[in-house]
C-alpha cells in the first residue's frame, strides 16, 4: 500500500505555522470550550476565553483558506458543527432566561399582560374563498390566556423557550397569590385562573412562566400548562 503523501505548506509559510500541530490544537480547543461552558467560571473570564477561543478560530481559518492546509487535518467537523457557546452577553431575553453567545433566538408577539404567546390579531379573510389576506388596522391583539386586549410587544426569546406554567402576582406590591406555595411553584391556566376568581380584593394577575424564568421549578400541575 502506497504511503499517503504528507501535506507540505507553501514555500512563504511563516515558521511559526508550520509548527502547530493541529491535532494538539484541537483538543485544546476542546479543552477550552470545556471551561468556557463550566457554570462555575465567571463570566468575565468567560468573555476573555472566548476571545482566545475566536483567535483559535481564526488561525484555523488562515490555515485551510490561505494556506490550503487540508481541512481534515485542521477542523474537528463534529466539534466545529455542533457546538454552542454559552457565554453570558447580560442582555436578558424577553422570556426564557438570560441570552447567551451561541443562542439561537426567535422573535414572537407576547401579551403585554402576562407575557404570554397565545395572543391574535384580527386579519380580513374574503367571505369567498376563506383565504386570509392582510391585518385589520388596529394595534391591539388579543390574549387566549389572560382573555385582556392590549397592543402586542415583539420580543426575542431563545428557539426553544417555551411557556412551562402560570402563577398569579401583584405587580405593585411584589407579592404572590396567598394560594400559591412558593415563588418557585408553577401552576397550569385553570389553577391560576381558579386563585384570580377567588379574591377579588388586590391587583393580582396572570403571568405567564418560559423556559428559564424560574430557576429549579416545582410543578403543581402534570400535562399541557393550558389545560
């Protein structure tokens, strides 16, 4: 069998490149995204790895666009494809916890009420053909949960934050309901409701709980949070 040829850089390679290995290289990068995505790390030296991190990223780049370095022997394809870096940006999102570099966000509509996406605006549909055409001229929309009209608030939120249960709050003074048995506890639509109808005294509402709002979360409900 015929020895594979090694790979020789060009002629105007500085030194210090051509004395990289690679494979060492990658496994430090994973090494690095290693710390990077350890809780206990603080993100301001999170933010400093990262740069090291793009830095790394960059020499790879140079190496297989400039170069013409063989791209197997510089990238780890399944490292590279997949992984996401979690560094804290300290921009909250809307719903859904604290964004992150490496999310992948969505933008939705969201009651500005409770917060929630179960919300509609009123669109012209032709008596005919029950084909839905452009939006009515009007602001507000209305939300399915809280059953209130508002005008609508778009909000970036992470892909996959989802609506995981309701509480009932007083927003002016800070306060939960006197039903519920602690902050951490998320309760679906039809409890909530329940705990609104049944003191008619105070400024309680409807809030609706994302994926990350509360942390550590005990359900008091089991199934769909809007049954």
């Amino acid at each position: 069998m015929a020895k594979k040829k090694k790979f020789e850089f060009p002629a105007n390679t500085p030194d210090w490149i051509k004395r990289i290995d690679f494979t060492d290289l990658r496994t430090q990068k994973t090494m690095l995204l290693e710390t990077i995505n350890n809780d206990a790390v603080d993100p301001e030296h999170k933010e400093g790895l990262e740069g090291i991190l793009n830095l790394l990223d960059a020499l790879q780049d140079y190496a297989v666009d400039e170069l013409g370095v063989p791209d197997m022997l510089v990238y780890d394809f399944e490292l590279e494809d997949n992984r996401e870096i979690s560094v804290p940006t300290g921009i909250k999102a809307a719903k859904g916890g604290e964004l992150k570099t490496g999310d992948k966000t969505k933008s939705i509509w969201l009651c500005p009420h409770c917060g929630s996406d179960n919300v509609e605006i009123k669109k012209w549909v032709n008596i005919n053909t029950d084909e839905v055409g452009t939006d009515c001229e009007e602001d507000e929309g209305y939300c399915n949960d809280c059953e209130q009209h508002g005008e609508l608030i778009l909000s970036t939120v992470k892909a996959d934050a989802e609506i995981v249960g309701f509480q009932v709050v007083d927003d002016n003074a800070g306060d939960i309901h006197p039903d519920m048995d602690g902050s951490f506890c998320l309760y679906n639509l039809s409890q909530a409701k329940e705990m609104l109808e049944s003191y008619l005294r105070g400024n309680w509402k409807l809030l609706a709980i994302w994926t990350g709002d509360v942390e550590e979360p005990t359900f008091m409900f089991k199934g769909d949070p809007r049954a």
